[in-house]
C-alpha cells in the first residue's frame, strides 16, 4: 500500500463510522497490512497493547494508525500525545461530518529537531484526492531523519544503558542539583550516558507519578526522541508509581535505591559481598512484583539485568520467599565466621582502625598507602563494597588493624542497610575511627554531616574517631582558581581540628600516623 489510505477503504471507514457514531480505527504496518482493527468512541479510539511490535532502540514503531473523526474536528491533542509516546510512523484523521461533502484527511508525524510541543509535525487537512504522500518512501526518510537528529557523540554501544535522570523535589534549589549531581555520578558508576535530566518542584509528591502527569508525559517523549532506554529517578518509587509510569512508556523504569543495588551488585566480589546483596535486591523487589513478563521485564531489570536478573524477578513471591530465607541462612553462617575471626583478633589485644567516610573519599586508597597493598582503587562512587582488613606496623613491633569499609552516601534507604552489614560489624568493634573527607568537593560539610548522621543512626556516635581531610593536593592547586572554596575549607580545618593529607603521597600520612600511635600508645612518640 503505497498511499496512506485508498479511496475505496477511507469511503467504507467513513460509512461505518458514521452509521455506528463511533470512531474506527486502523493500525498498518510498513508492508501495508492491516494488523489492528479498532472500535472506539464517539470521542476517540483506544490503542491496544503493542507488545508485539515492541520499539526497544528503533526510532519509530513500524505501525502508524488511521482513524475517524466524526464532528469534523483535526487531530487532538491525544492523537499527537500517542504519536509522540508510542513511536507511531505516523496519525491520520479522516475527518467526516454530515456538513461537509467529502472527506478530508490530516497527517501527523515526529519532527526530527522538535522539542516539547514542537515534537511534531501536523499537516493542514486535505480532499483525500489531494493527498500525495507515498506512505513507504516517506517513513523510510522520516526514520533516517530521526536516526541524524541524535546529538553527536551519542553514538554508544548498543549494550550500555542511555538514561534521562528525573527528579522531583520540595526542597531547595541549590541542595536538588547537589542531589541530581551525585545521581548523576551513581549513573556514571553504573556505566549509564546520561542525555537528559529534568527537575520538578513540588510542594507534595504525585501519588501517581511522583510528578505531574503533564510533566510525565514531557519526560517520556523527550527520552524517546533522545534514544533514552532508561528513566532513573533521583526518589524512591513506590511500587504503584512504577507501575503507573510503566503504563506510559516501555523505557526501563528505577529509582535511586535501585541503582546503587545495582552498583553493589557489579562491585561485589567476596561470597559475603554476594549474598547480602542479592538478599537486598530481593527485598527491594518483592514488594514491587506485581507484574509478568514484558512489563516485569522491563521495569525491574535494573542496570543491564545484574544482580538476581530477570528468571529470578519473573518467578512468584512464593518462591523469592524461600530463596530470601536461604540466603538470610547464608548469611547468618557467613556472620558467624566473621564474627570467630573478630573475636580472634580482640583476644591477640591488636587495636582495631576502621576508616568510615562519605562514598569516593579515598579510603582505599589510604588503606593502600597505610600498608602498602593493593585494594581496587577507582574513581567510582562505591568502588569497594567488600570490607578489607589489614595490618598496619608502627615502630617497637607494634602494629594495628585497620580496615577499610564501605562509603555512605545522603538518603540511603533503610531497605539498603542490609547490603551494610560487614561494614557495621565491622566499626562495632573499632578502637578507632577515621572519617575521611574529600576537602576538594564542594559539597564538604554537607558530607561531614551526612556521614556523623549515620553513625549516630548506628549507635557509633561514642566511639573515638579522627578527622581526616583527603586530597589536599586537589585543593592546594585551586587556591588561586576558587579561593572562596580554599577558604572554606581552612576555617573548616581550623573549626574541627583536623588532619590534612594526601592519600596517594606517604610523606604526607606521618602527622596522622603520629595522632594514631599517640591515640594508642600515649607514652611514646612516633619513631621514638
């Protein structure tokens, strides 16, 4: 079928529409075949489920729909919202009316370089006999057109993850854009491009949407003209709210909770490690299993379906029950001989450090220095998820243990402290603590909070602890550049009476060293 729509078929469309004061509806494949038949209202048609011509990375969907309008109306808004978020190669109205003398008919289609409103192109309506679009050609160029509009340097492997970051906030504006920046390095930990993001203030969340339905809609056609194959919200969704937004799009849908479970299951590498987060992840998902197959698919598959992965969130509660008392068995033999080897290390009367601090502080990286080994290091946010125990010698044979643990970050959902719970044994049984704080982030004292809060929320408020700020060599080199922040930071300094290193540089570690030892053992001084 190379015209949209034949004379003989738009006369018999029309005939019957207007007989049964319904609108009648065609969706039509590329090859010209007509897959669906629709009966609607007087008002409008209601387009099925498309599972069978699912879009995933295309551009457009392959289907476009013809269908009547019986008050001699144009194209609605709700003809254009369906073609924007369905992907349709193209709407067609037949616009009928007993006043008028024949038919006419109007094209809609996506507009290449449109944003928002613009997002489409609408045709002014012509006699049927008028109408020269070569509907196989067109599509074909249209296709092209939108495959050229994504900006350049988006071009990505097929396998990573494009997502469109949301968030949807009451609170200030300066602190929402801190937040949607650490969003935005939890994506990047998780190997997600991101295209887009929008904000939303709200003076009370959607319970629906978590933001307006308008603004819901803007979100997803954006994420569809940018290529988005994932929305990641900076708030947790309530199980309703994802299944709400599932509704509106086949994007992947998740929420901050989900992403850093996702990043803990990519850096877990000890059977400790394991366990805990897949016992987390399970959790997290039990409640929201409310679906099958595409749609559970596709809204909790997280990051590239890690961690327990698709088989395991499409089986039923029962089932994750019984796996989520297994693992909690697991566990609980796993803590056990965790708890055999700290107890081993009490009765040797070796003082324990743990060094606490804000996620991509740097607390491997002291840890290597410290004692000269080799933890994986790297630029990540939760780059170490497994606890790492070393001994640390000071002069006269004696020596410590330190261990490094897991970062915190702001807003960890209680539903995630789970994943924590090594590190909490962990810092339990510390002589010592070092909070470790990147001076060079901006965000330094927003920082220092967040981590003092969370140790008074795990009972650790008593325990002795030093203060350490990391990565002074990143701040010496902007003194010039941003003095406001230089200066910031030294009031800081002088306020809490800290301790200034640079991790990677050992000549830098000998005062905090000294602090240790005198912590320790006060009689003696360092090298003495």
């Amino acid at each position: 079928m190379g015209e949209l729509i034949t004379a003989e078929l738009a006369g018999r469309m029309a005939a019957l529409s207007l007989e049964i004061g319904r609108q009648i509806g065609l969706l039509v494949n590329r090859l010209g075949a007509v897959e669906y038949v629709i009966v609607g209202s007087e008002r409008g048609v209601f387009i099925p489920d498309l599972a069978a011509y699912p879009l995933g990375r295309k551009r457009l969907r392959g289907l476009r729909l013809c269908h009547t309008h019986l008050r001699g109306e144009p194209l609605s808004d709700e003809d254009l919202t369906d073609l924007a978020l369905l992907r349709l190669d193209m709407v067609s109205a037949l616009i009928l009316s007993r006043d008028l003398p024949g038919i006419l008919l109007q094209v809609a289609y996506l507009n290449p370089a449109g944003q928002g409103t613009a997002s489409c192109t609408v045709e002014e309506p012509l006699p049927l006999d008028r109408m020269e679009i070569e509907a196989a050609s067109f599509i074909e160029s249209l296709e092209t057109l939108l495959e050229k509009s994504v900006p350049a340097g988006r071009e990505v492997s097929s396998a990573k993850e494009l997502g469109i970051l949301v968030s949807v906030v009451g609170m200030q504006h300066a602190e929402a854009e801190d937040s949607l920046d650490e969003l935005k390095e939890l994506a990047r930990t998780a190997g997600i491009e991101v295209l887009d993001t929008f904000v939303q203030h709200r003076r009370e969340f959607n319970p629906r949407y978590l933001m307006g339905e308008g603004k819901m809609r803007e979100v997803v056609i954006r994420a569809l003209q940018l290529g988005a194959t994932l929305l990641v919200f900076d708030q947790e969704l309530t199980p309703a709210q994802v299944r709400s937004i599932s509704e509106l799009t086949e994007l992947k849908v998740i929420d901050r909770s989900q992403l850093i479970l996702d990043i803990f299951a990519s850096r877990a590498k000890s059977q400790d490690g394991k366990v805990q987060v897949e016992l987390a992840q399970l959790k997290y998902i039990l409640p929201r299993l409310a679906g099958r197959g595409v749609q559970m698919s596709r809204l909790m598959g997280g990051i590239g379906g890690r961690g327990p992965g698709e088989t395991k969130l499409e089986t039923d509660r029962r089932r994750i029950r019984d796996r989520i008392a297994s693992l909690e068995r697991d566990l609980k033999e796993l803590s056990r001989g965790r708890y055999q080897r700290r107890q081993k290390r009490i009765k040797a009367g070796i003082p324990i450090v743990s060094i606490v601090g804000y996620t991509n502080a740097g607390k491997s990286t002291l840890l290597n220095t410290l004692t000269r080994s080799s933890v994986f290091t790297e630029d990540l946010l939760f780059a170490t998820l497994d606890t790492s125990t070393r001994r640390l010698r000071f002069p006269r044979e004696r020596e410590v243990i330190i261990t490094d643990t897991v970062g915190f970050i702001r807003s960890l959902p209680k539903s995630l402290m789970g994943a924590f719970s090594a590190t909490l044994e962990e810092l339990q049984d510390a002589d010592l603590l070092l909070h470790l704080v990147d001076c060079s982030n901006p965000r330094i004292e927003e920082q220092i909070v967040q981590v003092e809060e969370i140790l008074s929320e795990l009972n650790l408020s008593d325990k002795p602890r030093i203060l350490v700020f990391n990565k002074s060599d990143l701040l010496s080199s902007s003194r010039k550049s941003d003095p406001l922040a230089y200066m910031k930071v030294r009031q800081l300094s002088r306020r809490y009476g800290v301790i200034s290193i640079s991790a990677r540089d050992a000549d830098t570690l000998l005062p905090l060293l000294a602090e240790m030892e005198k912590r320790f053992w006060p009689d003696n001084k360092l090298g003495a």
